[in-house]
C-alpha cells in the first residue's frame, strides 16, 4: 500500500517555528491535508514529540518519534526511532553533547514545551539553533546504537547540508536515504542509489505537505515504514 508522508515538521520548540505550531494544530492540519505518516523534528530537542505522538495515534495517523540534529560540522541530520522510548533514551545520551548557551528569545523567539492540549508548560532555556559536539559519522553511530535512521537533511541545500558542508558523503557512514530540498536542483548521479524523501521542513502551519510524496510499505505501521527508510 501506499502512504503519504511528511516527515519534516518543526513545532513551536523549534527556534524557527511558528507559534501557532503546536501539537494540535499540526496533526490536526495534517489530518485535514490526508498525510498517514508524519514526524515532527525539532531543532537537537524531542520535547513535542511525545503529545504529537499521542495525538496523531487517536486520528489513526502514525507518528515517527525524531528530531533534526545539527552536528558539529553544521549537517542538518534527521534522526527517527521506532519508539518514543528509544527516542528518549538516545535523547539521554545525545543532550550531553549540548554547547549550554542561553536562548535568545529577542532574536529566535521562544521555544515552547507544550502538553496534549496545546498549553505552555515550560521554556527551554538554552538555544537550539546550534550545532551540538558530535561529529557527522559519530552522530550516526549513536543513532544506530538505538536502532534509529539518520538522514541526511535536504542534501542539495546551499547550507546545512552534506554537499555544502561535507561537500562528500564519507564512505563509512551507513547511509540508505536522503532528503531532498524540492526547491534546488540535485547534482546527477550523486544520490541515485539512496532512497529519497521530499518533506516540506514546515515551520507554519500552511508549509505542511499535501499527500504529493508516497511510501510503499506491506502494513500501515511503524515497522512497514522503517523498513522502507532502510532502504528494503
């Protein structure tokens, strides 16, 4: 079968997001657009995801526990588990590696906690817009420790990406899929034999996709969806 998908969402934690990015708001806007798959990937913090998660799972829409990592080279990588658990557990690991500097709210904007039903129950404290002490590959590395899938972020992009700041894909890293940014050319025959996903990247409620962009899976589950993001 196949499923419409958008696996690039950012919330209100999100430096960069919009307020009106909240848990309700997008399932709700991506039940109103027809997607069956969806994760929210706020900038290096899981936060959101947990009421998303609940929220998309009571409208019958699977939800990808994840978050959008910056390493050290500046490589936006997005990095998704098959359960809020080991999410969280990585989560543990990877929050160490955090340059502690203080958000500024003046010139990000906030970055909300928010709970089931859209209230505001805390403030992160330390800025989520750069980049963490991990390399690319010893990003990768962790994320497979929790059988995650990392992912490389719009590949062709002029910043942020692989092929701007890499300017390689390294050899080792175990890579099966990338994301492409809709709105550049790709370079020909660099990504051929990778999976390729197009997400919106949404920051507002009106940039989440319409169901444009399919998987081709066996059931509708989490599992289905993994093993069409490895690349079987």
């Amino acid at each position: 079968m196949k499923l419409s998908y958008d696996l690039h969402i950012h919330s209100c934690l999100s430096p960069c997001g919009d307020d009106t990015m909240t848990p309700n708001n997008i399932v709700n806007m991506c039940a109103l657009k027809g997607l069956d798959v969806i994760a929210v990937t706020d900038h290096n913090h899981c936060g959101n995801v947990p009421p998303v998660y609940a929220l998309a799972r009571a409208q019958g829409i699977i939800c990808i526990p994840g978050m959008e990592v910056q390493t050290r080279e500046e490589v936006h990588v997005l990095c998704y588990f098959e359960t809020i658990e080991k999410m969280q557990s990585f989560f543990d690991i990877f929050d160490t590696y955090r340059l502690r500097l203080p958000n500024r709210p003046d010139y990000f904007g906030e970055q909300y906690f928010m709970d089931i039903e859209d209230v505001i129950v805390d403030t992160y404290a330390h800025t989520l817009i750069t980049s963490m002490d991990l390399s690319f590959e010893a990003l990768i590395a962790l994320v497979k420790q929790y059988d995650g899938i990392a992912i490389p972020a719009h590949v062709n992009k002029g910043s942020n990406s692989i092929l701007a700041n890499l300017g390689f894909m390294p050899k080792t890293a175990d890579i099966n899929t990338v994301e492409v940014f809709k709105g550049a050319p790709l370079p020909d025959g660099i990504f051929d034999h990778y999976v390729q996903l197009f997400n919106s990247d949404a920051h507002a409620l009106a940039a989440i996709s319409e169901p444009e962009h399919f998987i081709e899976v066996d059931e509708k589950n989490i599992t289905a969806v993994f093993k069409c993001l490895r690349g079987a």
